[in-house]
C-alpha cells in the first residue's frame, strides 16, 4: 500500500507536469513573448499551484472528477506546507516526486544565496563534521559563531550556518563597496550579487556578507589537540571568591579608571593582552564580535541568575557563543581594544555588574 506522502509527491508532480503542458505549448506557438511562468524554481511552483487551483475549480464545475480533484489539491497543499520551509525551492524530477534543493550543498556556485541555517549540534559531533555536512570551511563556522577553538562546542548549541564561506560584517564609517573589495580581496560584484544590492551607497550600520572573504586580524584559535597559534597564554583561572562575594576579579592587570559618574564599572589596563575569565558562572546572553557595539566594540554579557549580569568589553576576540554555559574562571576571551578605545587606558577590560539592569559598583563583588 502506498503511503499518503509518497501518493502526494506522486500526484504534486504529475499536476505539476499538466501545468507545464499546456504552457510549453502555448510557448511553443508564441503565443507569448514572454513566457508567463518565472524561471526562479520557487516562484515557478507558485504560479503553478494558482493556475493549477484556477483550473481545478472549473473543472470541479463541469466535471464528476471534481470532488476528487478538491481534494487531492487539498493534501497537496498539506504537503507542501509540511515539506517546504521558508525559502526553500522545490522542483519535481523525472518521476513527478518533489525535491528540495538545499543551497547550502552541493558544487554550483552559491553566490547570492542568503538561507541561514541553524544548525543544533547533537552528542558527538564535531565542528568538522558540521563544516562538511554543509558543504563549508570549519574556519567560516568559527568566524561567524565566535568559536575561539573547534573544541568549543557542545551537545544543543545553536550554530548559525551561512549560505557560502566568507564572514559578516558590519558596515563602518567610510566604507564603500570598492574600498571593501580591495581591503578584503574580493570582486565588487561578488559582494553586490551575494547581498542582492540595488545601490552602490552603503548605510552605516548595515550588515553585509562578504564571500571568500577572511578577517583581516585572525583571533587566536586552539586547535584539538590544544595547542594554540600564539604564545600567549590564555589559561583559565584557578582562584576562588574572597569571603561571601560572588566573583572573581575578571582578567590580569590594574585598575585604571574606577567607578563614578558617567563611568559605571572599573577598567582594568595591561598590555600583554592576558585572558578574560568568567567571574561567575553562568549562561552567555550575548557575544558581539566584529561591531562598533555601542562603543563595546567586541563584548559578552554573561547572566547569573537572580537579576545578576556581568558585562566585559573591549575584547580583542571571544572565545564564547551565546547560549553556552561558563563555569566561574573560565575563558570568554582576551583582552583588547575594540569599540571605542582610545588615550591613556589602551588595551584594557571594561567590567560591568549589573542588578536587576541597574550597574552597581564592581567593587562589592569581588
């Protein structure tokens, strides 16, 4: 006995090919100058299904096939709100059964495609698993999830899958498409087709995708064996909180500007860039990388429950995602100088608590 979604695909496809009948003749008679059914796949179904509908509702009126004909339009429509997602495109092979093409696989070029995935990595998969499921490089999944190490994930984190290799980024002041093309080797026009770009003017502020495209300061990455690219060292920490406070002191180095007003959180300055640490455990609710972030420049904020938060900017790159969990002295990044940095303070951590979204002084909590 055949199944309801094989007799579905079955017959999705054969109305399908009816439809194509009839336009292929009248295309063939020219009896238009255009053809009246789009190229794109998906838009191509669509037209499909509304001529076909137009068809069955007359024939439903002169024919005893009509009932039959409502109804089966009717599964067929169920299927194809089951099988399609947003975005998809469909197309009926040889034998009328509905196929969905994934851009994200296969060898055709991909330019242009812009379906992010979101990938929920299960028990035992690595990061290069994941890179070769989708047909990507294990660096644009790192890049564009903030991973600092391929060891860095865990069973239900949600990784964000872009169509193509490349990073994202974030338009700047003064940046225009040939100044892009040329800082970051790729052509013009790949850059336009890739975001489907009807202006040559960029707004400040406006996300872009950069095929191809590498970041021009590579963060420092632990490979598997836990080896890293750079000497130094970003070990996590060992100390414990002092007395009843809840937190570690967050990185290495010395206070350069305290808590006061207008200035809600202390700054803590040493230029050997050492390692951020966690000062409670906790889950990341955010890590922004590679944005201006309101003057964080490259931040994490981590909740610890009750109303409490930690906020660390100013990173030179995050070695975290949001959504994981960190233990209390664990690495969530180096220290740096993104955002707005600038004067005497230099490579330093900008640390903020906050209760219950009001910034306290850091000092009561460490």
């Amino acid at each position: 006995m055949f199944s309801r979604t094989n007799l579905m695909r079955k017959l999705v496809g054969k109305l399908s090919k009816a439809i194509d009948v009839p336009m292929n003749y009248l295309g063939s008679l020219k009896v238009f100058s255009v053809n009246i059914l789009p190229k794109a796949p998906h838009k191509r179904l669509l037209a499909q299904s509304v001529i076909l509908s137009s068809l069955l509702f007359a024939l439903s009126a002169i024919s005893p096939i009509g009932d039959f004909a409502t109804t089966s339009l009717s599964y067929a429509s169920d299927y194809l709100e089951s099988y399609a997602l947003p975005g998809d495109v469909l197309i009926a092979d040889g034998d009328g059964y509905l196929l969905k093409i994934n851009p994200q696989t296969g060898s055709a070029s991909r330019i242009g495609m812009t379906d992010y995935a979101i990938h929920s990595v299960e028990s035992g998969e690595t990061l290069s698993d994941i890179a070769y499921r989708y047909d990507l490089e294990i660096e644009t999944l790192m890049w564009e999830n903030n991973l600092g190490s391929v060891d860095n994930i865990r069973s239900g984190l949600k990784l964000v899958i872009p169509p193509v290799n490349g990073i994202s980024y974030t338009v700047a002041t003064g940046d225009n498409l040939e100044k892009l093309s040329s800082k970051y080797k790729i052509e013009v026009d790949t850059i336009v087709a890739q975001n489907d770009l009807n202006t040559d003017v960029l707004a400040i502020g406006q996300s872009l995708f950069l095929p191809g495209a590498k970041p021009l300061s590579r963060p420092i990455v632990a490979t598997s064996s836990g080896s890293r690219a750079s000497s130094v060292n970003l070990s996590g920490s060992n100390d414990v909180p002092v007395g009843s406070k809840p937190f570690l002191y967050p990185t290495e180095g010395s206070i350069t500007q305290g808590y006061r007003a207008g200035h809600y959180a202390i700054d803590i300055a040493d230029v050997s860039k050492p390692a951020v640490w966690a000062a409670g455990a906790g889950t990341i609710i955010k890590a922004s990388s590679g944005t201006w972030g309101g003057g964080y420049g490259n931040h994490v904020i981590v909740d610890h429950g009750n109303g409490l938060k930690t906020l660390y900017a100013h990173l030179d790159h995050l070695t975290v995602v949001e959504g994981q969990w960190v233990n209390q002295g664990e690495v969530i990044g180096q220290m740096g100088n993104t955002g707005r940095v600038y004067g005497a303070t230099g490579i330093h951590l900008h640390w903020e608590v906050i209760k219950n979204g009001v910034k306290q002084y850091p000092g009561n909590y460490y």
